[in-house]
C-alpha cells in the first residue's frame, strides 16, 4: 500500500514544472478536506502537493483560479520584498508541464502544488500570547493586502459558505434522516442551536442590509492555516482554497475560535476547553494594527460577535454532519463529529462569560 501511494504521489509530482527529484512523501493529515502531502525532494526546496476534494469543492478550476489569484495580488502588493523573503511570506504555485495550473489525474481528482516555506511552523492549539498577536498581525495583513482585489473576480466556491440561514436549513434536514441514536445523542446540543438561533442571524442581518460591507475574505483562518518562524513571527497565511468574498467578522471570528481555545477543537475532556481572555485581547491588538483603518465602527463593535458567530457556525456544522452520519468532514471514529460540536459548545459557554470583557473599547 505504502509503496504504491509512494509511486502514485512521485508520479503526480513528476506532471509538474520543476527540476527535483522525488525522494519521499508525508502526509499533512491536519486538513478535514483535502488530502495533503509533504514532498521531499534531493535537493530544497520541498513542496507541498494536495488533492482538492471534489466532492467538496464542485468547482475546482475555479477554486485554483482564486488560489493563484490571491497569491498574485500579494505578491504584487508586497513587491518592495526581496524574492527571498517573499518566497517566506506568499503562497508559490507551480505549473503542471503543461502550463496549467493544476493536474486532474485518471481517476478525476484534482491535484495542486506549491513550494514547501522552509523552516515554518503550525500550531493546532497556541501556548502563548505572541503566537495570539502575531497571528492577529497576520490575519489582519491578508485582510488589508487584499482589500483592493475586486472580490467579484472570485468564483465563489462553495457558495453561502458562513451564510447562517443556509447551515440552519442543513441542520433542520440533517434532523429529518438522522437515526434515533444519533439524535438521542445529539439531543441536548440541539435545544442549544435553536435556543441561540436568532443571535447567531445577527451578523447575517448586518450584511444583507448592507450595513456591514462585503470584502475579500479568507474564510478558514484557523490559526493552523498560519505559518509562523522559529521565533513565533508570522509568515505566511496558507490554505486559501475558501478565498471568497465575505465580512470580517468570519476571518475575525475563525481565528479567535482555535486561537483562544485552550484545547484542540476536537478535545473530549471539556473540561480542558476554556476561552482564553489573554489570548483574545493579543489577538485583538495585532490584528486592529493591520486593519483598524479599513474598519467601520459598526465592523468594529460586532467583532466580539462575530467570535461568538465563528465557533456557533462550526459547532452546528459539525453537528449536522455527525447527524447526516458523518458525511463531510474526514472522522476517526463514530462520535469524532460529535465531540467537535460539543468542545464548540463548551467554548461558547466559556466565551459568554467573559463576553462584556470582550468589547473592543473594554480592552
Ligand atoms: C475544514 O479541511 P480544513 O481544515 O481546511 C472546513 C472549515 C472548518 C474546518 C474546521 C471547506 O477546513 O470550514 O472551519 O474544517 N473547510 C471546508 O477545522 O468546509
Ligand atoms: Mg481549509
């Protein structure tokens, strides 16, 4: 088995446009989509190839077409770099040999790479006030750089993506086809999404009336998607698969969701799952250096619910697919989706009690 993914994956690393010779593979499994490899090549640089789920992602062309997008404009932005140290801060795509930017093997799936950032780090879980600011930084940098990017030049991939009214009627249809054991199952955690429902509709209120404005949005800014150095800067934020356009409050709130918790997202023992006020207040103060300018005072005074917003719209989702039998996310065992909603939960109960403290003008 090992062996034949081993010739597969340097078979796919050979449709590229490169000089390096494939020497073995790792996979980067912390994705609940795509399938990630580390390739490791003779000579550096490494890369990074992926297979784009398609059955996630129903546009994948277009989806790569943001990709390099993005990247582009970044580098455009920051071309007062040198090319070495742009290579550290923006996402390289290669070229298949053909000139096209992706490769569809025989099977229909779709494949994409880029140059591996050497010497960088992820964090699944932050153990320190520094990684918090500077994550804000650079989540806030990706925000700023590309507010002059036409956001109507982006396919929307997976359209009503973080759109509220959309995961409550997945939710309710989940409801219909899920077995009497799951919903015995999930049942306290339901009462808890239709007793916060018109909270969570807020933000969407905000947006369709046009109160709230419409930007370039990243849309999965886990902090893992941060790549940072080996003294805790930020370099380079990864993962732009869900580059569409959206409100700040989604890249705000994707990230307070796993930076402040002090748990991984999917920890059973809840009671290792608080919200880390510290951790809010740096994330706050790095990410407004960045983009405090670009905002509104509306935008402004919504991001402790945009927060509140970011870890309710993952908790339902994860419900609903573990309801739908676990159809979405990538799981490693039965009630995996499950105890996801449930850390999601423990941390919104443990974020409204801090939730006055939160206030942008408290801190
Ligand atoms: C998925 O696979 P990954 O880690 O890039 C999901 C995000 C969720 C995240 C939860 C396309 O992202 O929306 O926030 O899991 N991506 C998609 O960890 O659904
Ligand atoms: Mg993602």
């Amino acid at each position: 088995m090992g062996i034949i993914k081993e010739e597969k994956l340097k078979f796919l690393f050979n449709q590229f446009n490169h000089t390096s010779e494939f020497k073995l593979f790792e996979e980067l499994a912390s994705g609940h989509i795509n399938d990630t490899y580390l390739i490791k090549t003779h000579e550096k640089p490494y890369f990074v190839l992926q297979r784009i789920n398609h059955k996630v992602f129903k546009n994948v062309p277009g989806l790569i077409h943001n990709k390099v997008a993005i990247s582009r404009h970044l580098k455009e932005k920051l071309g007062h770099l040198s090319e070495q140290v742009l290579r550290r801060h923006v996402l390289d795509f290669i070229n298949t040999k053909n000139g096209a930017p992706y490769y569809k093997d025989k099977d229909g799936n779709y494949w994409n790479m880029m140059v591996y950032i050497e010497d960088s780090v992820t964090f699944e879980t932050v153990n320190n006030e520094e990684v918090a600011y500077e994550g804000g930084k650079l989540f806030g940098n990706f925000l700023f750089l590309t507010s002059d990017f036409l956001a109507s030049k982006l396919t929307d991939v997976i359209p009503k993506f973080h759109d509220m009214s959309f995961r409550f009627s997945q939710f309710e249809e989940a409801l219909k086809v899920a077995s009497v054991e799951r919903l015995n199952l999930a049942n306290t955690y339901i009462t808890e999404v239709n007793e916060l429902k018109e909270e969570m509709h807020i933000l969407q209120k905000l947006k369709e009336s046009g109160a709230i404005k419409l930007r370039v949005t990243h849309n999965d800014t886990k902090i893992s998607n941060a790549l940072f150095d080996k003294d805790n800067k930020g370099l380079c934020v990864i993962d732009t698969d869900t580059v569409m356009p959206g409100i700040v409050h989604y890249d705000f709130g994707d990230a307070i969701r796993t930076i402040c918790n002090t748990a991984p997202e999917d920890e059973k023992k809840l009671e290792l799952v608080n919200f880390n006020i510290c951790y809010y207040k740096a994330y706050v103060k790095g990410f407004l250096e960045k983009i405090e300018s670009d905002l509104s005072a509306v935008e402004i005074e919504h991001l402790p619910l945009g927060a509140k917003t970011m870890i309710f719209i993952m908790a339902i989702r994860f419900l609903t697919d573990f309801l739908n039998g676990d159809i979405y996310y990538k799981t490693a065992y039965p009630e995996h989706n499950l105890d996801r909603a449930k850390n999601q939960f423990k941390l919104i109960e443990s974020l409204s009690e801090k939730f006055k403290e939160m206030g942008i003008n408290n801190l």
